[in-house]
C-alpha cells in the first residue's frame, strides 16, 4: 500500500527531510482513470515499492479548490513531480498503467534534477530509468535530456551528438528524435 501524504504543507516538509521529490495526484473519486490507477497501477508490487522508496507521495482530491487552482488541474487523474521546494517539474494527465508508472515518474525525478543543475544526478535518474524501462513512453525523453544533463555538466557538444544518433537507433519515429536532428549540425 502506498503511504499517501494528504496535507501538502506535512509532505513538503518531509520530502525536505528526506532529500525527495514529491509525487501529487489529484482524483475525483468519480473518474474512471483514477479508479483504475488505484485499482490496477497503485496495487501493483514494483510501483508500490518504487513510490515508497523514492518519492513523498501526496493525494489529494480535486474537490479541494485552493491547490486545484494552484496547480490548474482541469482533468485527473493529473500526476505532477515537485521538487523539494514544491516547485514543477513534471505533469502526467491521464491513466498510466503499471508499466509506465515508474518510467514516468524517474523522468521527473530526473527533470527536477536537470532544473536544479544536479546534473550528475539527473544523468544517474535517465540512466536508471533507460535501464530499467527502456520501452516505456518516457524513455525517449529520458535519452534527450540525458545528453542535455551530460553537456550541461561538461560544456562537451559531444552528448548532444549522441541523443540524435541514440534515438534515431532506438525511437526513430519519437518526437523526440526530430527534436534532437539539429544536434546533427554541431
């Protein structure tokens, strides 16, 4: 069972304590989507081990109008990555099944790395989730933001070379891919 936060101030705080991301969900009780996250996606062993170990979780219900508003959600389920500071990272809109879950939320824990210059760490986030769910919908975001991470740290052109000739390889029909064809001028 995943250790829900329900008060956003009490995970903020924690996630400072324990050096973490936060992963918030806002749900309806009423929407299919969020039915089946918690039925099918937040029961599943790997995803309730992955969320447990690596990020705070908080959830909270749409109803709640004040952070619904500060966050503009408009559909759930809406899964968004804030770094320690409440700051965003990443947004997720829509059912995500269990083998797409940990993908998804290794990209924003990588994202907020990126955003905060923890490039080492933001490489070591991309890599783990290349590694570990290299055909899931985040993977070809990881892979470009991967080489970003690497050329940030180092200032080489060379990680830049490389997203394109990666992704060409492994995802050519990625939006992704395309996004990265003007590294092949460097």
């Amino acid at each position: 069972m995943i250790p829900w936060e329900t008060d956003m101030g009490k995970a903020l705080a924690r996630a400072k304590a324990e050096q973490k991301t936060v992963l918030l969900e806002f749900f309806s009780p009423q929407c299919i989507g969020c039915k089946q996250m918690e039925e099918v996606t937040f029961v599943d062993d790997n995803v309730v081990n992955f969320i447990g170990d690596r990020v705070v979780p908080v959830r909270i219900p749409v109803s709640s109008t004040t952070q619904t508003g500060d966050f503009r959600v408009s559909w759930t389920p809406t899964l968004i990555t804030l770094d320690l500071y409440g700051r965003e990272h990443q947004r997720t809109v829509g059912y995500l099944p269990p083998d797409e879950m940990v993908g998804s939320v290794l990209l924003g824990i990588g994202k907020a790395c990126l955003d905060n210059g923890q490039f080492n760490e933001a490489v070591n986030q991309f890599t783990t989730l290349l590694n570990g769910c290299p055909k899931s919908a985040a993977a070809p975001e990881a892979v470009y933001l991967r080489g970003v991470a690497r050329f940030s740290s180092s200032h080489d052109p060379t990680p830049l070379k490389e997203i394109y000739q990666q992704l060409s390889k492994e995802y050519p029909d990625s939006d992704w891919t395309k996004r990265a064809q003007p590294f092949t001028l460097l």
